[in-house]
C-alpha cells in the first residue's frame, strides 16, 4: 500500500497569508459564511458573548477551541467571520490535495506539516499567518472531546508551543448548545428554526507571561496547556449552567 507523502516544510505552494492572498480568502470566506449563517438559521438562534475580548483586526491570535460537536467549526467559525476575524483553522497537510485542497486554500485554511523533523516547524504555516495579523484557530485537543459530559479532555501541546514561539494572545472560546441541533450518537438534524439557543463566548485573553522565566520547557508547555484547559472547562461549566468539576481548578501539570 502507497503512503501519503508529506509536503515540503519548505515549500510555500500550500498557502499563503500576503495581502493579496488573506482579500480573496476573505472574499471565498464571506461567500462560505453567509452560506452557513442561512443553515445554521434553519436550526438554532445563534449568539455570541465576549466580542470585546476579540483585538482589533491586523492583531494575530490565537484562538483556542472547545471541540464537542461535528459542527462547532462551523459556530466558530461564523462568530468569528461575523465580528471581523476571517478564521483560519489548522488542518492535516495531507488535506491540501486536490479538490479539498483547493477549496482549503481558497478559504486560507492552515496545513500542519506533521512529518517535520522539529515539532515547531509543523506550525510554520500558522506562525505565517500570525504574523500577518491573521486569526488561527486550533483544537487543542486535536479531536473531538469524547468525556460523556463533554467537557474538555486531554490538551496537546501544540496551542501552547505556538503562543510561547510566537507570544501571540491565546482567546479562548466555549459555547453550548449544538448538542440539542446535532445530538452525540446521531446522523440526523434537529432543524427547528429558532428553537434552540446556541452561544459562544469569547474570554480574555490568557495571560502566561508568568511562565516566559521557567527554564523547564516541557513544564512551560503543559501549565500553559492545563491553564488553557481549565479556562476553557470554565467557560462551559458557565454556559451550561453547571459546577466546574474539580480537576479543572488546579493551576499547574505538577510535571
């Protein structure tokens, strides 16, 4: 059986965040967006909190993710395009290939070079578009969260080795609600037109400036990883209305 073979970490082909690049993508996105914002109307009421907490345009952030639901890419990605921020979600590399890839790059999606030989060249594309002030969000998790109260599981390192190798703000972002639209176990909708309330909250951002001193990097990466965790933990135990288990008020790995 033939492997897929990896794109060149050097190779620039995959996509791009100059000027010229981010206007189109944002014209493809607007078009996509009103698309979904029409879907999404035949299903829930959608609103969004924190919009304060989104810097200005031409800022690069981070945003981190809370991952439950097969269609919160789409929530996300509207509460994002709908307050001035063309989102840019990281996606496997081996994506970018034929017509997916095209349409990836046509939306300025971001490809994540996971055969690098460095774990932080995997990043070079979202490191690009950081720093072309663009918006570039992840899934710490890297899947969908499968705790049977669906709070957040396991955070990667990956949120966390950008924002302490690029130093841009981490937003981190919840919401609550698609689980009555797109039950977990299903296949099929619940379309109710404006029935259902979904939000998503945006929160400030996270501040690690406290660990840029700790000389332990592993130990950096994962208390920033447990900080975002239970930041975001939070911010759902808030929207659905519960107690914020235990396990997510501690500060630090202790690795």
């Amino acid at each position: 059986m033939s492997q897929l073979t990896e794109p060149d970490a050097n190779d620039h082909d995959l996509v791009s965040f100059d000027p010229a690049s981010v206007r189109s993508q944002n014209r493809a996105g607007t078009v996509a967006a009103t698309a979904a914002f029409g879907l999404m109307r035949t299903a829930t009421k959608m609103s969004v909190r924190g919009r304060e907490h989104l810097p200005p345009a031409g800022t690069g952030i981070i945003v981190a993710a809370y991952h439950a639901n097969h269609l919160d890419p789409i929530l996300v990605g509207l509460a994002l395009k709908r307050n001035g921020r063309m989102p840019h979600f990281l996606a496997k590399s081996t994506l970018f290939t034929g017509v997916l890839g095209k349409i990836l790059k046509t939306i300025g999606q971001i490809p994540v070079l996971r055969s690098s030989a460095q774990a932080g060249d995997s990043l070079e594309y979202a490191k690009d578009a950081l720093a072309h002030g663009q918006t570039v969000v992840i899934y710490p998790e890297g899947t969908l969260t499968k705790d049977p109260e669906l709070w957040p599981q396991h955070f990667k390192t990956g949120t966390a080795r950008l924002a302490l190798e690029t130093g841009a703000p981490i937003i981190p972002v919840a919401h609550w609600g698609l689980n009555t639209i797109y039950p977990r176990g299903q296949k099929k909708f619940r379309f109710r037109p404006f029935s259902h309330d979904t939000v998503v909250a945006f929160g400030p951002a996270i501040d690690y400036s406290d660990l840029w001193d700790q000389r332990d990097e592993k130990k950096t990466m994962g208390d920033l990883c447990q900080r975002v965790k239970n930041t975001v933990a939070a911010m759902v135990a808030e929207l659905s209305g519960r107690e914020l288990p235990q396990r997510f008020m501690s500060k630090e790995t202790g690795e």
